[in-house]
C-alpha cells in the first residue's frame, strides 16, 4: 500500500478515536500513534501490516480537518441531500466525508481527482454499507463546487511542526 494512503487510512482512524472520545486532538493523536504506530526500520506496523506510513501527511491532516472542523462540515451539510443532517450519518462515513473535504478544501496541491479516487477507494475498504456511494456523490459536489478555488492554507506550517514531532517522538 502506497504511504499517502496508508496516511489517510490512519487520518480516518484517529478522526473516528478522537470524534469517539471528543477530547482534545492532540491527545487523540498521540494515543493513535502510541497504540498504533511502531517503527519497525522505516517503516510502521500499523493494523498487521508493515507498511511505510506518510507521517507528516498524517499529522498534517489531522490537524488540519481539527483546525477548520466547522467549515468542513457546513460543506459537507450544504452537499447533503435535503433534510439530511450531518450528525445522523454514521460515524465511519462522516470521517471519511471530513478527511476527504478538508483535502479538497486546504490541500491543493493534491490534485482533485486523486482525493476523490483515494476516499472513494477507502469507503469501499473500509465502510460495510453502501456508503461508498454517498461519500462519491458528496465529495464530487464539493470538488466542483470549488473548482480552482481550493487553498493551501497553513500546510506549511502543519508541516513544520509534523516534522518537529517526529523529531521529538522518535516516531
């Protein structure tokens, strides 16, 4: 499996905890890493598998859909069928939907089409309902809704610090 995905996987995963637990994002994160993570030579065990792991994506991530929760949501509540509410979708569903639209909305230099193909893919690993055909039409209606519009907001900066833990944690 490719590092990206195997990132956007885990993004999914800790979303899930940290929605789950509703604590604070960082503390999520570090128990995902700590209960999940184990370096193994470059690379990470990570759900019985050794796979390389994009770390920094991760991280990025994470603390992206965390910093801009309200806006992505409201994208994806504008995107719902008519008298759907976000909060009644379930839980696996939604934090695919939130990984997936922060990536459209703040990480443009991720082509569109890649992060539709990603998330539709990881609906069908990892969601047991038809779901996966939701998650397809909701984030094709916000891909189009952006079009060109999309950001690169504190990438950069996520970034930075993603590095700055690694170094710290050891991770």
């Amino acid at each position: 499996m490719l590092p990206r995905r195997v990132a956007r996987i885990a993004a999914v995963q800790v979303l899930f905890l940290h929605r789950f637990n509703d604590r604070c994002c960082d503390e999520d994160f570090r128990e995902f890493v700590d209960w999940n993570l184990v370096d193994n030579n470059g690379y990470k065990f990570f759900n019985g598998y050794i796979a390389k792991i994009d770390f920094p994506h991760l991280r990025n991530l994470f603390n992206a859909v965390c910093d801009n929760m309200e806006k992505i949501d409201s994208a994806i509540s504008g995107a719902l069928p008519d008298k759907w509410d976000i909060n009644k979708l379930e839980l696996s569903t939604r934090c695919i939907l939130e990984n997936a639209v922060c990536e459209l909305l703040f990480f443009g230099s991720v082509p569109a089409a890649v992060v539709i193909d990603e998330y539709i893919e990881l609906s069908h690993m990892m969601l047991l309902s038809n779901s996966h055909s939701l998650v397809n039409a909701i984030i094709d209606k916000i891909a189009k809704a952006v079009g060109d519009e999309r950001e690169n907001i504190a990438v950069l900066e996520h970034e930075k610090q993603a590095v700055s833990d690694l170094l710290n944690s050891g991770q």
